[in-house]
C-alpha cells in the first residue's frame, strides 16, 4: 500500500472530519486496500466515517 497516496486522496475527499461510507469503498477499490486498512488509516487520522451503508454509523 502506499500510504502516503491513500491518505492524500482520504483528504481530498474528507469535509469536516467525516467522509461517506461509500467514498471510503470506493478509496480501497482504487487503491486496492482492504475495508480494514483504509478503517485504521481514518482511526489514525481521526477521520469518522458519515452514511455508513450498514446503517452502523451516522
């Protein structure tokens, strides 16, 4: 993984701390990270994850 580049396009794409579920899928797609690698990197930045597709975070 290169990190570096995951956290930039996480920034990017991040508005007040919080970035949508389906964002973040489509982050690990592209980078071909797992669901679990991207979650530590926003845990890491203390990024929370907003319209969870699970209905497990709002």
């Amino acid at each position: 993984m290169e990190k570096e580049k995951v956290i930039s396009a996480i920034k990017q794409r991040t508005k007040e701390g919080r970035i949508p579920c389906a964002v973040c899928f489509k982050i690990a797609e592209e980078y071909n990270i797992s669901k679990k690698e991207l979650g530590e990197l926003l845990n890491e930045l203390g990024i929370k994850v907003i319209q969870c597709q699970l209905g497990l975070f709002k």
